[in-house]
C-alpha cells in the first residue's frame, strides 16, 4: 500500500515539474486567441468610435456658447476636485475630455468669427477708392 502511495506521488512529482511548461503554453494560448479576437474586432470598434465622435461634435456645434461655457466649466471644476481630494489620475483625465472638446469648439467658432470679420474688413476696404 504504501510503494503505491509512493509510485503516486512520484507520478505527481513528475507532473508537478511539467506543470509550468503546461501552464505557459495554455497562456500562450490564451493569449494569441484573445489578441486574435481584439483584432478582428478592432474595425468595428473603430467604426462605432468614430461615429460616436462625429455625433459628438454634431450635437457641440449645435450647443450655444454659453452652453458650452458652462458644460467647459463644470467639467473643469469636476477635474479640479478630484485632482485635489486624490482621485485617480486616470479619472482626472477622463473629466478634463469634455472640457477639452467644448473649449476646443469655442475657439473654433471664435478663429471663425474672426476670419469672416477679417474677410469682411478686406472687402469694404477693397470697394472704397482712394483719393
């Protein structure tokens, strides 16, 4: 009884030692098809991501200004309070995109605004003669 204990656990011994060779190949394994898998799905996401950001910027310009101030500020001041009470960095960052976007909007209407009173400017000074 007991040499059969024995020749037991010599056999689990021996698959005891090739057990971490197992392992890393089913992680291996693992692994290719996971990566597999993102990869195919890589071009729908990518779709589906861009459309989302394309709806985004839609419903932005569609915003007023001081809409878009207020949203540029809550989301500044939200970044602001959990940058100071220890929130994580990644959670800042997350709470500093909108605020990103609305400012970046804001500015794109005032680059605009500027450009078209600029272009206006030239033209009544072009219609004007000189003496």
């Amino acid at each position: 009884m007991e040499r059969e204990n024995h020749q037991n656990g010599d056999s689990q011994e021996a698959e005891d030692q090739q057990s971490p060779f197992a392992m890393m190949a089913g992680a291996q394994e693992r692994i290719r098809t996971s990566v597999g898998k993102a990869a195919d799905a890589m071009p729908e996401a990518m779709a589906s991501a861009q459309s989302a950001a394309r709806d985004t910027q839609r419903r932005l310009d569609q915003m007023s200004d001081d809409n878009l101030l207020a949203g540029a500020s809550f989301s500044l001041g939200l970044a602001i309070g959990l940058f100071v009470s220890g929130s994580s960095r990644l959670l800042v960052a997350l709470t500093l995109v909108p605020a990103a976007a609305m400012l970046s909007t804001l500015m794109t209407r005032e680059r605009e605004a500027a450009a078209s009173a600029e272009a206006g400017s030239r033209r009544r000074s072009a219609k004007t003669p000189t003496a």
